[in-house]
C-alpha cells in the first residue's frame, strides 16, 4: 500500500539534504557539467525547480508541462544562473509544490503526468522524492547511489523493474542483490531463457536506471540485457 504521508517527509527530507549540499557550492561549479550527458549542475538544477512546479500544475489540474518544447527551454533558460538564485528557486519551488500537497485533495484520484502517463496522486510524491534523490546524485558533488535510503532504493528497483516489464526489447529477467528478488522484462520462456542478473543495491538502481553501466553485476543465463531509455 502506498503510504503518501511517508513519501511527502521523505521529500522534505531529500530536498534539505539536497539544498545543503548545493548550498557548500560555488558560482563556478553549478556552472561545471554535471554527470548527465550536455548538462551542467546549473541545468539539473534548474531542471529540480521547474519539475516542482510542474507538479503543482498537475495537482492543481492543468497540464504538467505547456509542451516538451516549453519546458526544455525553461531549463536551458534557468541553467546559467548564479548559485544564490538556483538556490532560491529551488526553496521557493520545493515550497510551493508541499503548500499544493497540503491542500485538501483526493489522494485516490487520478492525475495526468508527462506524455499522457497517468497515475494515482498518492505516488506522486514518490515519483518527486525520485527526481530529488536521483539528480542529487547527477550533480557529482559526494552524493552518491550507496547515499541513498534503503527503502528508496529498494522501491526504486522495483519501479524500474516494473517499467520494462513486458518490454519486447527486454529478456525476461530476474534481478536480485541476494536477498531480494524482482521480475522485469518478457515473460520467462519467451524468446529465451531467463537472465539472472544480480549485484549490489546500488548497482542494480543503477543499472535500472541508467546511472552506470552493469559491469559490476554478474549475468548468468545470458549476458546483461541492454536496456532501452527510460
């Protein structure tokens, strides 16, 4: 069951880490490029804010972003500035967005995110307390996929897990650190047998998620499966 109220505090949390690390910065590192390809810290930065606000739009019933065109040039516009307006914004911004959650709402409703994606409102603010934690990471200022919460990380996985499950691009795969275990891509037995593919926590949301590149999992069954784009 999702426990929104626990992900709504776990965002607040994430987001002081996060402004207390940007905050040991300087004008010249938001300017350095950040561990996203053609992206500096400025851009993810920048990219943090906007997305908060976007969510307000989304729990206030307007469309997440204007268009994709809109909200990339919103971020290539925010990217350049200096530390202590970066900084504000994304105060400002994270404040709007929990003012929006503490308004009287339908946590059960239905909202509308990016693309036409839809999903329950209550897991919005898991899908925040995501973009917080992960593009912290992006910024390769000490914060890294072993920083993480356990229980972030292991949620994490298996959202991944269930995004490419039914992929046709996607063997069907077993992923697990040992202990845990999560399913994802086609169905075993269809066109092929099952990868097993195991490693750290760590590396596996990593892996999941686009952030490295797998080779410190071991793959039995099968090589590693290359995973489309999220």
């Amino acid at each position: 069951m999702i426990d929104h109220a626990h992900d709504l505090a776990s965002v607040r949390h994430a987001t002081e880490r996060l402004l207390s690390a940007v905050g040991t910065l300087d004008n010249a590192a938001v300017t350095q490029p950040s561990r996203l390809p053609g992206w500096s810290r400025g851009h993810v930065l920048a990219h943090l804010a906007r997305n908060a606000d976007a969510l307000v739009n989304v729990f206030e019933g307007r469309p997440m972003y204007v268009s994709g065109e809109a909200r990339d040039a919103d971020i290539e516009r925010d990217a350049p500035r200096a530390l202590d307006v970066q900084l504000a914004d994304l105060r400002e911004s994270a404040a709007r967005l929990q003012e929006a959650w503490e308004a009287p709402t339908d946590w059960s409703r239905t909202v509308e995110l990016r693309g036409g994606v839809t999903d329950s409102a209550s897991r919005v603010p898991f899908r925040r307390w995501v973009e917080v934690e992960l593009h912290h990471v992006d910024l390769g200022i000490g914060y890294e996929l072993e920083d993480l919460p356990e229980d972030f990380t292991e949620r994490e996985i298996g959202f991944l897990a269930d995004r490419f499950a039914g992929h046709p691009d996607v063997p069907a795969t077993r992923v697990t650190d040992g202990t845990r275990e999560w399913s994802t891509g086609r169905k075993p037995g269809e066109r092929g047998p099952e990868v097993t593919v195991t490693g750290s926590p760590a590396d596996l949301l990593g892996w999941l998620a686009g952030r490295r590149d797998g080779s410190a999992l071991t793959s039995a069954g099968g090589p590693l499966p290359a995973l489309p784009p999220l």
